[in-house]
C-alpha cells in the first residue's frame, strides 16, 4: 500500500473519508531545507499523525503555522483515504487518470516526430 500513499495530495477530490481530531496527533518542529535563520529558529513545521493507521505528514511549506496545519490535514486526509479505500479512492483514480492522459500525449508526441522525420526525408528524397 505504499505506492497508493505516494498518489495523494491531489487537489480535486470530493468523496474523502473525515478526520476526527480525536484520532489526530499533532506537533510543530523546527522546519529543514533552505531559509537560514527563518527556518532554524521558528517552529513552524507541523506534524501531524493518524493515530489508527499510523500514517504521519509533515508539512513546512510555508512560514505560517496556520497555513502548514490546513495543508498537513488535506494531505493526511488523503493518505488515509489512499489507505482505507485503496483503488477505490478517488485520489487514486485520479492520479491513474493523469498518468493515462500522460501517456496518450508522449505517445502522439512520439507519433508527430516520426511524420516529421518522415515528411523530411522524403523531401530530401525530391530534391535529389
């Protein structure tokens, strides 16, 4: 089921399963990566752990807390809905979905480059 938690954080899904706060632990940590003195000396990094599945996010995509608490949620509650519905998710159908749609444009992609190559050579082939 690992590879089904790495399709979440998709923006459009609808039917998710809730998140009770009861089930939710949460802490704040000082952030890593890039940002000096604003990253080392706040803790503005949330944690956030589902306590039936064990599943945990972390999130310091911002400097605010407030902003890292709501994205760390919406990203949980799809790793646990990844995790409790599996193909049957909404996120995982999409992320299929996307990757079909990527697949169809590299392949008519590959299909154009061949007709130009195609159509080149055999313009070279007239003006001989």
């Amino acid at each position: 089921s690992i590879p089904l938690l790495q399709a979440a954080r998709r923006r459009n899904s609808l039917d998710l399963l809730g998140l009770p706060e009861a089930e939710l632990e949460e802490q704040f940590v000082r952030g890593d990566g890039p940002g000096g003195q604003a990253t080392n000396k706040t803790n503005n990094c949330v944690v956030l752990k589902h306590i039936p599945s064990g599943i945990v996010v972390k999130c310091h995509q911002t400097r605010s807390v407030e902003k890292n608490r709501k994205i760390a949620r919406e990203i949980l509650q799809e790793k646990v809905d990844l995790f409790y519905k599996g193909e049957d998710s909404d996120v995982f159908k999409e992320k299929k979905a996307s990757e079909k749609k990527k697949q169809e444009k590299k392949r008519r992609a590959k299909e154009n480059l061949e007709r130009k190559r195609l159509f080149k050579e055999m313009q070279q082939l007239e003006n001989k």
